[in-house]
C-alpha cells in the first residue's frame, strides 16, 4: 500500500517530523548559553557562569514542560470548535477530514495528522504562543512551541493507540485508560458530543463534558479497597488533581487498574 508523506504519512513519518521539529524549537531558544532567557545579557566570570547556564537550563526545560500543558488546550479548542464545530460543517476542510475519520474509525489511514496538516499547527502554536506570552523573547516563544510540538506528538500516539495500532496497543500498557476513553466519544453517546480530550481529560473535565459514567472519569473514581495502601492512596490523590499534564491520569488509572484498585 502505497502513502502519499503530504497526505497519509506513516507513524514512523510523522514521529521523525514531529521530534525534528520540536527539536529546531528548542535548540533555537537554547542556543545562547551566555544570553538569558529574557533577553539580558549575564555576567561571564567564571565563578558564576556555570550556575547561571544551569538556571537558564531550568528555565529552558519550565518553560517546555509549559508549551506540553499549553497544548492541551489547544488540543480541546481545535477538537471542539473546528473539527466538530457547528459553523464549519458546511465548508470546513478540518471538520470534512474528521468526519471521514468518525465514519470509518477502524481504519489507521485516517487518524494520523497529514504532515501538512502538522506545520498548520505550527503556524497556530506560533501565533497563539506569540499572542498569549506577548511579554516574553523570541527564545522563549521557541521553547514553549517545541512544548506544544511534543505534547501534539503524544497526541498522535495517544490517538493510534485508541484505535488500535498493533504496535503501540502491545508496548504501551498504561495508554488502555485513554484508549476505553476515547471510545466514548466514538460510539457511546450521540454526535460524539464527550470526550474531546484525549491526552488529559482535564479539559473535558473543567468544560462539562466527561463522558456520563463514573468508570470512565478518573475525576469521579473511587478506590475498590478501603485498605489500599499509602502508594495506591496518594496515586488516587494525583489523579484526581486537574491538572493539564499530557498522560499524568492515564498513568495513575492503569497503575491503579493493575493492582486491583480502580
């Protein structure tokens, strides 16, 4: 079967699309290592530049941990207005390309980002980073982006894997949460109107729209074992945080799944 790279890249494709992107990101924003993050220039003695490269290596890493938390919003946004959007059923491209996937679910082809569909989002984390974090450098701005670069490429897997991708359903356990979850928003409950999230329900959760079983949400969850023990009990306490942290409450809801738990 042969698949057009502008159209219907591979995983293998858009993995390597994805991390080489987010990687020019950072790279970009981290390439100065005598330049701080906001523009001043820091001393260069000796005595103190080891410890300043090592604060703004941390700043660096902040603010990517940030653009993967960004992302899920932008995940939720981009899922609720534009692919399932009322006022872009008739003309929209984006919500014409996801209905296709909706009709035939099974079917691989039409769950991954076409790589041009992957640089529009670049252009969209550019310009909605820019905008939001209007007070900060350039460099910055490139680290927050590789944040979102990331967080999309966990999209990606977390999205094949709901579907079934052979490789990753048989390597990467802990994703079963999000894969019971996402089956909500296809074939449990009319017009696919729950579940929009799909690298943290968090979204879902502060919008109104979790799926309406208590199973399914880890922010409605309770404990089977009244005598679980300290680890199962502080896991049971992360995942009810909301937090938009990309696969911090599938983690905790097949940790717990495993021991018998949830």
């Amino acid at each position: 079967m042969s698949i057009s790279v502008l159209s219907d890249p591979s995983l293998i494709t858009i993995s390597l699309n994805l991390l080489g992107l987010s990687f020019c990101f950072f790279a970009h924003g981290a390439s100065h290592p005598l330049s701080s993050l906001n523009g001043d220039l820091l001393r260069t003695s000796s005595e103190t530049s080891e410890l300043q490269n090592l604060s703004q290596w941390f700043q660096a890493f902040s603010y990517f941990l940030l653009g993967m938390c960004v992302f899920c919003m932008y995940e939720w946004l981009v899922h609720f207005f534009v692919y399932h959007g009322w006022k872009v059923r008739l003309t929209g491209v984006g919500w014409q390309l996801h209905m296709r996937h909706h009709h035939y679910p099974e079917k691989l082809l039409h769950v991954p980002h076409s790589i041009s569909q992957q640089y529009l989002w670049v252009v969209l984390f550019t310009i909605s980073t820019r905008l939001i974090f209007f007070y900060q450098s350039n460099d910055v701005i490139a680290i927050i982006v590789s944040g979102n670069l990331i967080g999309l490429y966990l999209h990606e897997v977390a999205h094949l894997h709901a579907h079934g991708h052979p490789f990753l359903v048989a390597h990467i356990k802990f994703l079963e949460p999000c894969r019971r979850y996402h089956s909500y928003h296809h074939y449990s409950c009319e017009d696919s109107k729950v579940a929009f999230g799909l690298v943290t329900p968090w979204v879902d959760y502060v919008t109104g729209y979790l799926p309406p079983y208590p199973s399914a949400s880890p922010f409605h969850c309770y404990s089977k074992h009244h005598n679980s023990s300290l680890a199962n009990t502080l896991t049971h306490r992360l995942m009810r945080l909301p937090l938009p942290v990309p696969f911090m409450h599938w983690i905790c809801m097949y940790s717990l799944s495993q021991d018998g738990d949830f």
